[in-house]
C-alpha cells in the first residue's frame, strides 16, 4: 500500500467511517476509494478538497506531516487536558497514549 492509501485509511478508520460513508464525502463511489486505498489509484484535488471541509487533514494524507493545530482552536476542556498531559511523566504519557489508543479503535470496530 503506497503512503497516501495508507494515510486515507487511517484517516477514515479514526474517524469511524466505511469506505461508502468516506468517499460520499468526497464525492466519489466507494470502490474508488478502495483503489485509493489500495494505491491503485489517485485521487483528485476536488476530492481532497472536500475531505478538507470535513476536517480531514489533507496536508497529513499528501505529505505525512500533520498541519500544526493553533492554541486558538482549542476549546478550553482540550487546552486543559493538554496541560495535564504535559505535566505527567513519561510513562504516565505513554499510558495515556495507549489508552487514547485503545478508546479510539474500539469506536472503529
């Protein structure tokens, strides 16, 4: 599987969609975006366009770098939660991680 399908996959399983619910956002037909998935085939700018104004992160899916997030886009329960996490240690971090982890791909099963 080629960066980009691989990235769409993630994309859309962190988001707890189907390969249907996923490509009707981006206008297109679910057995393309099984091909894009799958690297057989790329996809178009007005795709990727309309999975941005869902909050896909398209430059995340063409690059593999996520687009940094703003202090101003966080709600105050996330910028608190994110001041916590940053004041545990190491470990207590790794543990939050898996356990974020484990929470969001029970939400994809």
């Amino acid at each position: 599987m080629n960066h980009l399908g691989s990235r769409l996959k993630e994309e859309r399983k962190t988001l707890g969609l189907s390969q249907h619910d996923f490509a009707a956002i981006g206008g297109v037909e679910a057995n393309a975006q099984g091909k894009y998935e799958s690297g057989q085939r790329t996809p178009r700018s007005d795709y990727l366009a309309a999975l941005s104004f869902k909050g896909v992160d398209v430059l995340y899916l063409l690059s593999g770098h996520r687009t940094p997030l703003r202090i101003e886009s966080l709600t105050e329960a996330e910028r608190i939660v994110i001041l916590h996490y940053r004041a545990l240690t190491g470990v207590d971090q790794d543990a939050i991680g898996q356990l974020a982890l484990s929470l969001s791909e029970c939400l994809t099963e």
